[in-house]
C-alpha cells in the first residue's frame, strides 16, 4: 500500500528533486486518514499546509448557508491541492470530504515555501499546477451552467485523467456509482442512467469495482 514517501518520491515534482530536497520534504511532510464522509479541510479554516491523496478520493464543494452544494471537482490518487489559498496566505475557500477512506498527506508551510526557493523543477511544476487547476475551474463552470446531466457526468470522469492534476489515475477507475454522483452533484439513480448513456455511445463499461474508460478522448469531447 502506498504511503506518504511513496507518494512524494513517484510525483511528478519529487522525481525531479535532488536526495537533500527530498529530504527536506519528507521531514515537513505527515499523513492522516480519514473516513468516508469526514471532512480533510474546511471553508473558512487558515490554511497551513499543502496536501496530496495518497490513496482515495476527495470531493472539492461549497457548502453554502443555504444549503445547496456546489461540486467542484474531484481528487484522485496522486492529486495535490489547496497550494493557491497557501501562497496567498488567505482562509482556505471551500471544503474538501473523503468519499471513500481516504489518506492525506499534508506538507506543512515552511517546507512548502522552501521548496519554491530552492528547487527551480518544483517551481515548473507549481505554475503547471496552477494553469491547469484554473482551466480546471473554468470548464467546471461551464458543466454546471451549460451542459446536460449526462455531458457533465463525461466531463467529471474525464477530469479525473488530468495528466498534470491526477497523474496517477488507472483506466479502470475504482468508483462507485455513489461515488460518482457526489462528485457530479447527482443521485446515485441519476449517475447510473448517466453511465448507461456513455456505455451506449461506447466510451465507459461498468465493471465490478469501478468504471472502465473505454474513450477517454470521447468523454473529453462528448455533448460538444
């Protein structure tokens, strides 16, 4: 089973990293676990540290006082977050909860900060980071106000394969119809008609344990 180290020397910025930075990084590093349903950060709350999934599956939302939720992405095995609201020194802007048992590694700030003075590979990986969580953002945007129900759930699949968000991210994803209707803001009754749909058209077979990805180019693409 992977662990934090594991998690940090096979990411994409570890591997460029020499053995005293990687040092440095594993020393300012800790992981937790967390069960399905329990909150890994919180709105509101200061932020002072990176995170990345070791193993699991995160859901980012907004939990409003009205009540309605607002998804806004899912995290899978190998993604990192929450480095925006840490460079800004700002209160962390939304809410991240476990979907299924979930373990975390957390990089506390000064390591963080460290790295980004001291590691030219690690400051390239932060501004590929950043790009793609922003176009991340502004494609969700436009799922929640512009696309069907079935074009969402293709699109939220298919975010799970960002190569530079998620690299880590097999073929045969290990989720759950529930799952994947938290993650589209959807019943899971609604996410297995959506599913039904993307087999149709041959881009996904549901499989026991997860969801295969059949066309990743076509859930990328499908709706448009």
């Amino acid at each position: 089973m992977k662990n934090a180290e594991e998690l940090l020397r096979t990411s994409q910025w570890g591997q460029a990293l020499s053995e005293e930075e990687m040092q440095r990084a594993l020393a300012g590093t800790m992981e937790r676990s967390y069960a399905a349903g329990a909150f890994i950060c919180m709105k509101g709350e200061p932020v002072s540290h990176w995170m990345g999934i070791v193993d699991g599956l995160g859901k980012m939302a907004s939990h409003w006082t009205s009540g309605k939720t607002t998804s806004l992405t899912g995290i899978s095995t190998g993604g990192w977050f929450g480095e925006g609201s840490l460079l800004k020194e700002e209160p962390r802007r939304y809410d991240v909860m476990a979907i299924r048992e979930t373990r975390v590694a957390f990089m506390n700030r000064a390591t963080f900060l460290w790295l980004l003075d001291h590691s030219i590979p690690f400051n390239r990986y932060m501004i590929a980071q950043l790009n793609e969580r922003l176009g991340q953002f502004i494609g969700m945007m436009e799922n929640e106000r512009m696309l069907d129900i079935d074009t969402r759930i293709a699109r939220v699949l298919a975010a799970l394969f960002n190569p530079v968000l998620y690299p880590g991210t097999n073929r045969l994803l290990q989720i759950s119809q529930e799952e994947l209707g938290y993650l589209a803001g959807v019943s899971r009754q609604r996410a297995n008609q959506g599913l039904k749909v993307l087999e149709e058209a041959g881009l996904v077979r549901s499989e026991y344990g997860g969801i295969n990805v059949i066309d990743l180019d076509g859930l990328r693409s499908f709706g448009d």
